[in-house]
C-alpha cells in the first residue's frame, strides 16, 4: 500500500541540495512531493512558513514528513513511521530516534524529549550514549524532535508548521505542543532512525552556558508558550533571572558569560515580538504536565554535560579495580540519593539554632537609644563627622593628640553606605547577624575543605559557637566580631588567589584581609610578612593585589604605629576589664577566663570554669584523631597544624606582654585576634578528622562519635552563654541620653567650644576626664591614643609620665577637688572648662567638696550626674581666646572653624586650650606665626586683625589617606571579573599550566 508524503525542509536551517531531493524521492517511494520554507525575500518554488499550511501540495498529500538541511534518514525510516502513525486514531505525531555518527558506532542524540515546568529542555539521552536498543519500544513522550517527525497532512492545514522563530532544540518542543493542545498524542517509533550532522543543538538545557544564544533559546520558548494576557509578566520574572545570573557570573570571575545573560536580557522585547505569531491565547493546566521531567532530572543532564569531554581529575584513578566500597562512593558521579528537604538542611538547622541564640542573647539591645558599654564605643555619630576624622590626623579626646583614625573606622564608613552612613545601626544589624551570619559564611567557604554538606554545617557551627566570638559579642568587641565574620573569606580567597594566580583573585583576597587585619592589628605584622614571604616564593606580580589594599587601609595608621609599637597590641574599642585566661584556657578557645554566674549557683566553688572547659575537649579530640588519621590531606592537616599553634602562641605573648586594665585606664592586649586564628585551625583539624570519607568499622566509629560529640558540645556552650546573657546581663546598653548634659553640649557644640570636666571615684581612685560631645563615641576611641599611655619593655609595662598638658588638668582636678574653697576658675579657663559634671557613681564627699569651690554654680542633676557651671567675673569662658598683652582674655567665636579678630594693638596672642601643634591658624590667608603660651597653641596677631580660619588638616595626611582609598577602590575593581576566566589552571611548582579539554572526537566522513 502507497501513500502521498511531503517532505517539509526549512531552507532558513541551511541550503538542500537539489541530488539530495532526488536520493529521498529515489529511497523512499512514499515521498510525492516537496516544500520548502523560508522567511527570508520570496523566491520560485519557496513559500513563507504562513502559507504553508494552504499550500496546494499539501491538499494532495497524506502525510508530512518534516526533515533538516542534513539530515539522514535510514530507507527503512519512513515506513515504521506511518505504520506507527497509523496504529491509533489520537496520534498526532511521531518520531524516529535521531543519531549522529561517532567514532566507531553511531551516537544518539535524541529519543523523545521533555521539558522541566519551567520551560527547560531535558533530554534523556546522555551524551555519547550509543543505540543498543534501549529505545526500541513504543512509548508517549512530550515531544520529538523535528527532524523526521511524521504528522498527518490535515493537522498541519490546521496547525501549521513548526516556528522558524524558535532554534532546532525548542522547535519540535513547541510544535508537539500545538499537537498535544489539538487533543493528539506523540509516540516514539521504535527502529526509524534519522541521521543529523551534529548533536550540540539537541542536547539538554546547560549551565554554565555554552553559548551566547542558548540562553535566547530558552527565553523564546517560553515566551511562545506564555499566555498574551501574562507575557509582560514573563518578560519580567526572565529579566530578573537574567540579572541575577549576570551578577553570579561577575561573582563567580566569569565576565563573558555575564555578557550573554545581559545580552539576552537586553534582546527581550525583540523575542517578544518573533514569539507573537505562536504564543497561545489560552491558559490553564497543561495536560502534558505529566510528562514534564523534574528539575532533579535537569540537573542531572546538566552534570553529564559538564562531565562530557572534561579531562580526569589530578587524583582521579586511571585504571586499576575500585576495590572498597568507600571509593566506589568517592569516584561515582551516579546520583543515588534524593534531593535532601530545605527544612532537614544541615545549614538550615545551623541557621536556626544560631538565629535563636542570637535572638535571645541580644534581644535588650533592640529599641531606642545609643549603643554603648563594655569595649563598644557609641556609634550614633554623623558619616560626615566619621570621614572627617578619617581625614584628619587628630584624636579630640581630653586636649587632644596627633593621631590618625582606626583603620576599622574606615571600614565601618565603607559597610555604612548601605545604611545611609547610620553606624550605630550597622552594628545592631551586624550584631543580631553575627552568629547566624558567621555560620553561613564558613559553611559557604569550608566547601574547599569538605564537600559534603553534614560535615560543613557542622564545621559552620562550631565556628559560630566559638567561645571567644561569643563573649567579643557578649562584651561588644567590635574588632574581634568583624575579624571572626571575614576570617573565612579571607582565607577562602587567598587560597583561591594562590591558586589560580590571578590579580583579581588577588585583589578580593587582599580586600578580605584588610577587614581582617582592621579588626585584628595584633595580626597586622604576622600576616603581612607572610604574605611577603608568598610573593618571594610564588613570584608572580599579580598577587601583590594581597597586600596593597592592607597597605592602602592601614598607611595613614602605619606611620604612626611605628612609633608606638604597643599599638600592635591594643584591641579596637574602649578599654573593658577581663580576666586574663591561663595557656591551657588560651588552648581550649577561651579568650578570658572562663565563668557562668548560672553554673556557679548549681555547682561547687571552682567548678565551673572545669565545666566549661570540658565542653571543648571534643575539639582537642578531633585534633587528635586528624592527626593520627593515615588518609588525610596533608597540605589541609599542615596548615590547620600551624594555624592553631600559632594562634596558641600568639595568645600567649598577648597574655604575658598585655598591660593590664589599671588605675590609669590602660587597655589590655585582649587574646581574640589570636583566637582568630586558633579558630581556623580547629576548623581545618575538624575537617581532617571527618574528610575524606573512609567506610571501614572504625573509621564510622570515629566519624559518628565527632558528628556526635563535637556540634553537642558547641550547642552546650551556646546555650550557656545564651542563659549567662539572659540572667547575668549583657555588658552592652541602650541609653537615650547623649554624652554630656543638654546645656553642656549646647555650649560644647557653640561657638564658644566649651568643655566639661567629668568626675568620678572608682575603688577609692579618683577619675577626671575632660569630654567633648565627641567623648565615648567612636570618633575619641583610636587604639594609637591607649598606646601611646604605654611604655616599659616587653614584660615591664607601665604608663607614661604625664606631659604638661595632663599635669595642667591634673593641677585643675587637684584643686577643684581639694575641699578647701580655692578658686581654680583660672585653671579651668585654661582647659576650656565651662561645666563640671560629678557621677551619681562617685562618694558623696566628692561632690561635697567641689560644691565649696569658688565660683561654680550648682545647675541641679541631670542623667549624666550631678552638674555644676564655671561662673567667670569676665568675659566667658572660650576655646578660642585672644590674650592682650594686659593680660586681658577675650573670647573670640568659632563657627565652621572661621573667626574674625578686630583690629586693635599689637603684641595680642590667639590661644586655643588645647596641646600645642594640633591645629594651625590662617589669617587673611597667610599662616600665623607661633608664639609661647605653654603647653597650648598659640598665634601672634597682627595689629590689623582680619578674618581667618582654624585648620587640623594635614596635606600629608590627606594625601595619604585619600591615596589609600583610592588604591582600596582600584583593589575593588581589580577584583571585579573582568577578562577572561574560564579557563582553569593546574599549578605545578611556581608555574601556573592552563588545562585545554581534550578536542571532542572527529565525526566520520560519508
């Protein structure tokens, strides 16, 4: 029996030569006739894909047979298609199974395809897969492929053909679509096999993607599929992918893939409008959603993909039998086990546990009012008056000193940006973040260490749970909390960086390490020799990118710190008291002594600090076992070895060389910049102990008892800080009130300038501070400022002689405070000292005595204390003052740091209370000359007086500090994935060797 089949062939695919339209007639006598279709100008003989359907060579035929530009079908091909056609009424299309030559046998390319719900090709086939009869059977598929699918002649009068709007591997997909729309099926013919020249164009859905138009593929397919009344939604929901996906391709140092997501992101509209003619005008529930394939099966194809054609692995066995079940388990890439739940995530469960504590722990410090207490300086200051600081070299605090800001103050202006410059609440988000945040940040870096996903949630945990990260955020550590976050990224890059040897590995990793060192300055000299040491080793220019952007942060701070060495040792912050820990304490991760006030009620005396420290022993366990491990990563195991030991050390010299919180408020050397680094140690020795796997008895004994034992003590000791907090209180605050009482800081803030002398008796020591509406905010707070007060040897250490600065407010203190009536109005003209403010904390007799001074005025209380104002019998009491040469003092008022002087006689003096060589004075333009009024700063004016102004800027300074942002903002954009990326590096010795995957085999000559 005959039957009439046109062959459909779409010239836009390629050009079909006129002999091969004689072979088909020749090989297959069922072909009567032939149509060609193009978009392209009109020609003889060649009709549009919209009038095809009417064309008169399809009213004669039976059947359409549609085929590519080289495609190949086998002479047997044809008739197994329209008897399979004709087994059931439903069918509306049939496919044979195509294939492709390959180097011994024919590949497959395709049998049948579907598609996930989201619109993404799935195809079955693996690639490589050769035909054994696996597909020789009958079965319903969502779709077939266009080349030499059969469809009956009237279908296709009322369908239409397939959209040349659509590439090859959509196209059949969307056709069958129509189909299934129609009320028709689509089956697999067993045995018809149709030959195409290439398989590239036919296989599944990949990422990363393989070329610039894949991505547009996948757009214009779903766009045709989407209804009319949504498709401004669709280009919406594809758009925003497509950012996403760009931004992860600059991330992940991929520039060019970024490219061509933004690219097709920019081509929407245009695939809007080639989809118009097929999109549907229905929508609702797909009766083929069945057939849909799971995004399980998707990922699957997609991991065969990037396996086909990569080359082996360094450690990847080349022959030899796998003969242990746990290397069958490490070397198979066969999926065996299902998607793991969102909820039974172990990141999930690390999440929510550290969410929970940090919820409780910190709950009191939500609410109004400024942050403040223990180590945290108040943070509720202006950006303008952070940069400002950043920009000039002098600490305000008491009468002032030549100091640069912290570096850490230049990192909390850059992480405020986001929070429109409010520091204080960058740190209450950064704070109720910090455990939570610390554990997804080492789960997302410890991926290098071990894959699985057990063994880094519980590496993230025991990270989050450390007790010195714990108790930095207990005590408001700034420092310390900031270093603990970026640790992981730190080291993360910089192994990436060593590895790849690239400047913009080098450059993110260089920027990790500068937060790092910000937070951490005991860590400043260690680091940055080992780094150089890196360079000398590795010598490739490119990774100086890790040490510029230290240098850069740190130069204006470097300068200084050369002469006050003690810097080095002096934690960011205000000065907090803490119990100095024991070596073995120090060994066990504490980074004070350990106690609970919770554990003390229900425990003998002494017991506690054991207690706690028995909660670390399972670390020092998992240390042991990795140690003793045979399989184990020796590179891992060395540096983790060398972290912890020198973190151990570190703390020590910190404990031995710290000065101590004394009578003179001098900071200790706090040991969490060392415990940093015993941290990753631990980390790293965890991760040795549990990866790689091995799968004999004791091996799984060993791994069950550290999964067990070691997140159970972490969880312990979270929850005893997290019922220490609850019950013994935080040693962070909330107040509402500012630093000095509203009509001090009104004069301090004025043009005046006024200060405030704050009193205060702690443990029979008598306190005197002068504040400023910058005092105990974190513009006063430079660790260089703490520094300096030190002096002595290394295990000597004592403060520093007063300079004649603080013997003039001692000398003032004195005698306000002496109880005998004195007046000391003039000592405190000297300081700028306009009120006198005594602590509710202080002893009664304290206030008794200063309220018999001559000429202060009782104001009454306020939150601050206690308030007296300094009464003068002339002019008042000015910051800036001009001396006659009659002793006569007038003030003289500063606003925005401009003054006007009158012209008057000559030999007048311009004095500012403060130390001298701080600030310098212009008048007219022109620098005053320097005159001699002591331990102040002084100026001699001219007869002529003038306008002028007050300066504590440095050219030096600026130009070092700015110098510095901007080598931070060439560091951030090196580091930005520009260039190409793609390509991996195997490293052997100092070279680095780009792999070149192995050329995919040749297809045979016809």
């Amino acid at each position: 029996m005959s039957f009439a089949v046109t062959v459909v062939v779409d010239l836009d695919d390629g050009p079909i030569a006129p002999d091969r339209l004689a072979a088909l007639r020749r090989d297959h006598a069922d072909v009567t006739g032939f149509l060609a279709l193009s978009s392209g100008p009109a020609r003889a003989g060649v009709h549009t894909h919209a009038e095809a359907a009417s064309a008169p060579v399809l009213e004669r035929s039976q059947y359409v047979w549609f085929l590519t530009p080289g495609a190949e079908p086998d002479p047997d091909a044809l008739p197994l298609l329209i008897e399979a056609l004709n087994t059931a009424e439903t069918l509306g299309a049939v496919g044979p199974v195509v294939t492709t030559a390959g180097p011994t046998a024919p590949l497959l390319v395709s049998a049948g395809v579907t598609t996930t719900p989201d619109g993404l090709r799935v195809n079955p086939v693996t690639p490589g897969e050769t035909d054994a009869g696996q597909y020789d059977r009958r079965q319903d598929v969502l779709a077939v492929d266009v080349p030499g699918m059969l469809v009956p002649a009237a279908l296709v009068r009322a369908i239409g053909v397939p959209s040349p709007a659509l590439d090859p591997a959509y196209r059949g997909i969307e056709y069958c679509r129509r189909i299934r729309a129609a009320g028709y099926r689509i089956e697999l013919a067993p045995g018809a096999v149709v030959a195409v020249p290439e398989a590239g164009p036919y296989r599944s859905s990949a990422r990363p993607l393989p070329s610039p138009r894949a991505l547009r593929e996948e757009h214009r397919y779903r766009l045709a599929l989407t209804p009319r009344s949504r498709t401004t939604w669709t280009m919406v929901r594809l758009g925003a992918a497509a950012l996403l996906a760009a931004l992860g391709c600059l991330l992940a140092n991929d520039p060019r893939r970024a490219a061509w997501n933004l690219r097709a992101l920019l081509a929407l509209p245009a695939d809007a409008r080639a989809t118009a003619r097929v999109r549907r005008t229905r929508s609702g529930r797909d009766p083929a959603s069945v057939l849909f394939a799971s995004r399980h099966a998707l990922e699957i194809a997609r991991r065969e993909l990037r396996d086909d054609g990569e080359p082996a692995a360094e450690n990847e066995r080349d022959a030899g039998p796998l003969d242990t079940a746990g290397e069958v388990a490490r070397y198979s890439t066969i999926e065996v086990a299902g998607r793991r739940s969102l909820l039974l995530h172990p990141l999930t469960a690390v999440l929510v546990a550290t969410g929970i504590a940090s919820g409780l722990m910190l709950h009191s410090l939500a609410g109004p009012g400024a942050l403040t207490g223990g180590a945290l300086p108040r943070l509720d200051v202006p950006a303008g008056a952070v940069l400002d600081r950043i920009l000039t070299p002098v600490d305000r605090q008491g009468l002032g000193s030549a100091l640069p800001a912290d570096p850490l103050l230049t990192v909390l202006l850059i992480a405020a940006l986001p929070f429109l410059g409010d520091l204080d609440l960058l740190v209450r988000v950064l704070w109720f973040a910090a455990l939570p945040g610390a554990a997804l940040i080492m789960y997302l870096c410890a991926a290098r260490l071990a894959p699985p996903a057990g063994i880094r949630g519980l590496l993230a945990l025991v990270w989050a749970c450390s007790p010195a990260l714990l108790l930095a955020l207990l005590e408001g550590r700034l420092g310390t909390v900031v270093a603990w976050l970026l640790a992981p990224v730190a080291c993360w890059a910089l192994e990436r960086a060593v590895r790849l040897r690239r400047a913009t590995a080098a450059a993110g990793a260089g920027l990790a390490l500068a937060v790092v060192l910000a937070g951490a300055p005991f860590l400043v000299l260690p680091v940055t020799a080992a780094l150089l040491v890196l360079l000398v080793v590795l010598r490739r220019p490119g990774l100086v990118w890790t040490l510029l952007p230290t240098l850069g942060l740190f130069a204006p701070w470097l300068v200084s710190a050369v002469r006050h060495l003690d810097v080095f040792l002096t934690n960011p912050g205000a000065p907090f008291d803490f119990a100095t820990p024991a070596s073995y304490e120090l060994g066990l991760g504490y980074a004070a002594r350990p106690g609970s006030a919770l554990l003390d009620q229900w425990l003998p005396d002494g017991a506690t600090p054991w207690i706690l420290l028995a909660l670390m022993l399972p670390l020092l366990l998992a240390g042991a076992l990795a140690l003793t491990r045979v399989k184990n990563s020796l590179g891992l195991l060395l540096a983790s070895t060398v972290l912890y030991c020198a973190g151990l050390a570190g703390g020590i010299v910190q404990s031995a060389l710290e000065a101590g919180l004394t009578a003179d408020r001098l900071i200790a050397s706090y040991p969490g910049d060392s415990l940093l680094l015993m941290g990753l140690g631990a980390v790293g020795l965890i991760a040795c102990a549990l990866w790689p796997a091995d799968f004999d008895r004791a091996s799984r004994l060993r791994s069950v008892s550290l999964r067990i034992l070691v997140p159970g003590a972490a969880l312990l000791v979270l929850g005893v800080f997290t019922a220490q907090s609850l019950l013994g209180g935080l040693a962070l605050t909330r107040t509402p009130d500012s630093p000095l009482p509203a009509f001090a800081t009104e004069r301090a803030t004025g043009p005046l300038g006024q200060r405030t002398l704050v009193l205060d008796t702690r443990d029979g020591q008598l306190y005197g501070e002068l504040a400023g509406p910058g005092t105990g905010t974190v513009l006063t707070t430079a660790t260089l400022h703490q520094a300096q007060r030190i002096g002595g040897g290394p295990f000597d250490r004592r403060p520093e002689p007063l300079d004649a600065a603080d013997t003039a407010l001692a000398t003032a203190i004195g005698g306000l405070t002496a109880g005998d009536g004195s007046d000391v109005r003039p000592a405190l003209q000297e300081l700028a000292v306009g009120f006198v403010v005594v602590r509710d904390t202080a002893e009664d007799s304290l206030s008794r005595d200063v309220s018999v001074s001559t000429g202060l005025t009782r104001l009454g209380d306020s939150a601050q204390g206690r308030l007296w104002q300094v009464e003068t019998d002339g002019a008042p009491i000015s910051a800036v003052s001009l001396v006659h040469p009659d002793g006569i003092v007038e003030p003289v008022e500063v606003h925005d740091g401009a003054f006007t002087i009158p012209a008057g006689e000559d030999g007048r003096t311009l004095v500012v209370s403060e130390r001298a060589g701080l600030t310098s004075v212009r008048l007219g333009g022109a620098p005053l000359p320097a005159a001699e009024a002591g331990w102040r700063t002084a100026h001699a004016v001219p007869a002529a007086g003038g306008s002028g102004t007050l300066e504590d800027r440095r050219a030096g300074h600026t130009v070092l500090a700015v110098t510095g942002l901007v080598v931070l903002g060439l560091a951030v954009i090196t580091a930005l994935p520009f260039g190409r990326s793609d390509a991996p590096l195997r490293t052997g010795g100092s070279r680095a060797v780009p792999v070149r995957r192995a050329a995919p085999p040749r297809r045979a000559e016809a």
